[in-house]
C-alpha cells in the first residue's frame, strides 16, 4: 500500500509495541477507531484454544453498555463459536467480512454486535507469525461504510496483521 503518513505509522508502531509488551490494547485501538473512521476495533490472542480480548476501541458516540458488553461476551472466545467473524478468521487462516445482515455471511453472533456498534460491516484478520504460519491471534474492526478487499481499509488491516506477527 502506498501514502503512509506518519501520523499512521507512528500509531502502527504503536500498536505493535502494545502487542509485543501483552499490555492493554485499549488506547491505541480507540486511536486507531479515529484514524480509520471506523465505529470500533478489538485484537485477541490466542491462548489455550481460546480468543483473549487484549484491546477495544471504539467511536466516541458509542453508548457506554455496548462497549461494555461487547467486552464482557469477548473478553475470552471459545474457539467453538463459529457464528463470530474472529473464530472463523482464526480458523480459516483468511480475511472474514461479516455484514449487518447475518443471512448474507453466516456469522449470526458478529452481525448482532455490527448492528449494536451501528455499523455495517466488519473485517477479522488474522495474526500470522510468518515463518511457520502459526496463528497468534486475530484483528477486527467494524465500520460504517462497506469494507471491500483491496480498499484502503482491507489494506491497513492485512499490514497491522503482518506487523503483528512479526
């Protein structure tokens, strides 16, 4: 991708470095919320056949017991529940969109949580290290606007994956 400014880079930095330290992710993904126009953005570990949730953020507006209850059903996600786009990227080893409508992905239990976020789409990455291929985790963000493979969007979110990983 191309036209990375700084202000972005220095917060892709950012994110890594709260990514390699396992602190909270929380700050710099509600930065990344402001900077992607996006309505909110969650990273996940896996650890022991489980998704941990290490950050969230998300849009100013958003009212605080959604913010709240979505932390509190993802905060550790059993890799069982297939209906969520952050299970089945860190199963399929690929991009998952899900969409408002949970008829037009599958992914019934992520298009609740679009709707509550007041979004339209989402994208769950997964976190790759790149020698072997082993999945670490997973990165998502939901937004207003549709999220098309190979926008701008689509393209941040594979490279914060890829430096993730690193």
């Amino acid at each position: 991708m191309t036209n990375w400014d700084y202000p972005f880079i220095s917060l892709l930095e950012d994110i890594v470095a709260a990514w390699q330290a396992g602190v909270s992710m929380d700050g710099v993904l509600s930065r990344f919320v402001v900077e992607t126009d996006a309505r909110a953005s969650g990273c996940w570990r896996l650890e022991e056949g489980c998704l941990r949730l290490i950050g969230f953020g998300w849009a100013s507006d958003m009212p605080a017991e959604v913010s709240q209850g979505f932390q509190d059903a993802t905060r550790r996600v059993p890799l069982d529940q297939t209906g969520l786009g952050i299970v089945k990227a860190a199963l399929g080893v690929r991009p998952v969109v899900g969409h408002r409508d949970p008829g037009s992905t599958g992914l019934e239990g992520s298009a609740s949580w679009i709707a509550k976020f007041q979004a339209n789409s989402s994208l769950a990455v997964p976190i790759r290290e790149p020698k072997r291929g082993t999945i670490l985790g997973v990165f998502a963000v939901s937004t207003a606007s549709a999220i098309i493979e190979g926008d701008r969007l689509w393209n941040v979110m594979l490279r914060v994956s890829e430096e993730l990983g690193r």
